[in-house]
C-alpha cells in the first residue's frame, strides 16, 4: 500500500531527510546542504497539494503554477545535494 505518491510524496520525503540525518547526527557536517534540501520538500509539497486544491482553479487558469513549483522544487533539491556532497567531501 502506498501511503503517499507523486509530488506530495516527494515533498514528504525531502522534509525527512533533514530529520533524519539530524537524528543521525550527521546534518551538522552540512547543515546548509540539509536546509537546501528542506526548502526543496516544502515546495513539492505546494506542486503536490496546488493541483487538488479545487477553490484555486478560478484564481490560477491557465497559469501552471504546479509546474512551477516542481520545478523550483528540483532546482532547490539539486542545490542542496551539490551543497551536502561538497560539505561532506571537503568536511570543514
């Protein structure tokens, strides 16, 4: 059973991976990758949740403002993986 899928999934899953690597102790070695990567799940979720939300339609037609969204979403998720990556590698 899926619980969450799509966009909305995707979102979740963004904002866990801070939480989890803080519970891992590991988010202090790229605090601003994880906060990249956080900013990243919050915009999933707004593609996610724009499409279902049904009293917008009349405010947004013909505007993808989903699109928008998700694309801003991967812009901010690549950023916050080159961050950790470079973080971690270089270990300030």
């Amino acid at each position: 059973m899926v619980l969450f899928e799509g966009l909305v999934g995707l979102g979740i899953a963004c904002l866990l991976a801070p939480a989890i690597a803080e519970w891992a102790k590991f988010r202090g070695k790229a605090d601003k990758g994880f906060n990249w990567i956080a900013v990243a799940g919050v915009f999933f979720l707004f593609a996610g949740v724009t499409g279902a939300a049904t009293s917008l339609a009349p405010y947004l037609a013909g505007i993808p403002v989903a699109a928008v969204f998700e694309i801003l979403g991967w812009l901010f998720a690549l950023i916050g993986t080159i961050f950790v990556g470079y973080e971690v590698l270089v270990e300030k």
